[in-house]
C-alpha cells in the first residue's frame, strides 16, 4: 500500500460524498439489522457504542434497539485533545452536541469504565477483511481501546472495505467487521 493515511482519507470523503442518500439509507438498514442479529451483540449485556454522524452509518436503531432490550449501553464524550471517556446513556433523547457535532452524553453522565465492556462499536473511514481500521485522523479510538477489553466490531460500507491499508504500532484492530455487501 503506497498510499498515505490522508491521501487515503481524502479518498474516503470524496466517495462517502458520492453516495446518494438511498444508497446509504439501505446500507444502514442492512449493516444494523446485521449487527443486531449477530452473536456477539446477542451475547453482550454491557455496550459502547457511538452516534454515527453522515457519512457514517447511522447507529441510533442499533442504539435505540439496545435500550430497549435492556442492555447497558454507553457513548462515547471527548474530555480534552485526543482523548475520551465512556459514557452511560439511558435514552437517544438528551443526548448533547459535543466536539465535531457529535451527540454524545451529558456531562452529568456516568462514566463507565473501560474494562466493563462486552462490545465495542469502533467507528473508521475505511477497514481491511482483516481489522485494520483507517480512523478519520484524530486518534480518540487508538488510545482509548488500548484499556478494553471487550470484543471489537465495526460497521463498513462494502465502498469502504480495502484489500490493504497502512498501520502503524499503535493503529488497533477490530475484531469483526459487519458489511452491507
């Protein structure tokens, strides 16, 4: 792979912005009803997920879906540069712009720690077959799950699935990838 990390992003914007919004819409019912129905998720009682915001897939049904079954769920909140927390949500309703106008929870939110979790929603522009995750630049996710130790999963629009991506030492791997294709 001769590509850059930003040559490759820049690459991933360019193509979320060419999908329509049928496109998308189809691939966020196939990658949620996917998740829904795979063993992990049915086997995980403590979740973090994350609000995906457009281009990403739309994870409220998967959130929403994850509420009312009971489960604890918790989103993430960003606490200073490069760095986040976990955060326990009890309803979609409330949730707060945070940086990068994500919703995400309250301050007042209970924070959960690392290592409680089954299941972890891990976000990235672009995934290999195998976990190696291309993140949207920031590095939130790569210092955070270094301190889980729960199953890794992410969601991936078929477009967004590389036979190869660069990584470095520090870039961490998902577990599971879920496509729409």
């Amino acid at each position: 792979m001769t590509a850059s990390k930003a040559d490759l992003r820049r690459l991933v914007r360019e193509a979320e912005r060419n999908l329509s919004p049928a496109e998308k819409a189809e691939s966020d019912r196939i990658l949620a009803a996917r998740f829904l129905a795979s063993e992990p998720y049915r086997r995980a009682g403590v979740l973090f997920l994350y609000a995906g915001v457009d281009p990403e897939p739309d994870t409220r049904p998967v959130i929403a879906a994850a509420l009312r079954s009971g489960k604890t769920v918790a989103l993430p909140k960003i606490t200073g540069p490069g760095l986040m927390d976990a955060r326990r949500i009890t309803a979609l309703e409330g949730l707060v712009p945070d940086k990068f106008n994500i919703p995400a929870p309250s301050e007042k939110s209970e924070t959960v720690p690392p290592d409680a979790f089954d299941l972890i929603l891990v976000p990235g522009a672009a995934f290999t077959p195998g976990g190696v995750r291309l993140g949207r630049g920031g590095g939130y996710y790569d210092r955070y799950l270094p301190r889980t130790r729960g199953l890794k999963l992410a969601l991936a629009r078929r477009q967004f699935v590389f036979p190869a991506l660069p990584a470095e030492a520090h870039d961490i791997k998902v577990d599971i990838l879920i496509t729409d294709a």
